[in-house]
C-alpha cells in the first residue's frame, strides 16, 4: 500500500541565489524529470521553498528508500542546485482542497 510522504530539499551549494527558480542551471532537465514523476503517481504536489531556494514535494510512494532512489536522479541534485535534506511520512488528517 502506498503512503504519503513530504520530501524537503534545500539550496544545494550550485543554487545560484540572484536567478529566479526557472532560471537556474538544468531548468529544462530538471521540470522534465519532475514532470514524468508527477505523470508516474509519484508526485503529487510540490514547489519551491521561495525563500530560501530548496523545495517541498509531497509524494505516493511505498516507502521511503523508493523516494530517495527515485530523487536521486533529479539533474538538480546531480548538478548541486537541489540537496535532498529528509524524507519524512505523513500521515493527513485534514484536507480542504476541492
């Protein structure tokens, strides 16, 4: 059975902080590998942490180990734009959304 994970990366050490989110380095690779794990069931929500250059993703996975592998080849985390910090399982008990 699948659970709910949120997964927190910060600015990795490449991030470079005078250049929006879409205008870093490996943009295009990038939205194209997140793009397949949302088309896979994988992400289902997830943006950057504006502030401080990392991101939050909320995922559907079986465990934590298929989050990490999954993530690991994200062309930011490659590349040190991204830095995957933790995983972390949710477990949501309110939900507004419509």
């Amino acid at each position: 059975m699948k659970k709910t994970f949120l997964a927190i990366s910060s600015a990795g050490p490449n991030r470079d902080f005078s250049k929006a989110t879409r205008e870093q380095p490996f943009w295009d690779e990038h939205a194209k590998f997140i793009d397949q794990l949302v088309e896979d069931g994988l992400i289902l929500m997830g943006g950057p942490l504006v502030d401080e250059g990392g991101s939050l993703l909320v995922l559907n996975a079986g465990d934590e180990n298929e989050v990490r592998e999954k993530l690991k080849n994200d062309p930011w985390a490659e590349h040190g734009i991204l830095k995957l910090e933790s995983v972390k399982r949710w477990e949501i008990f309110i939900d507004n959304r419509k």
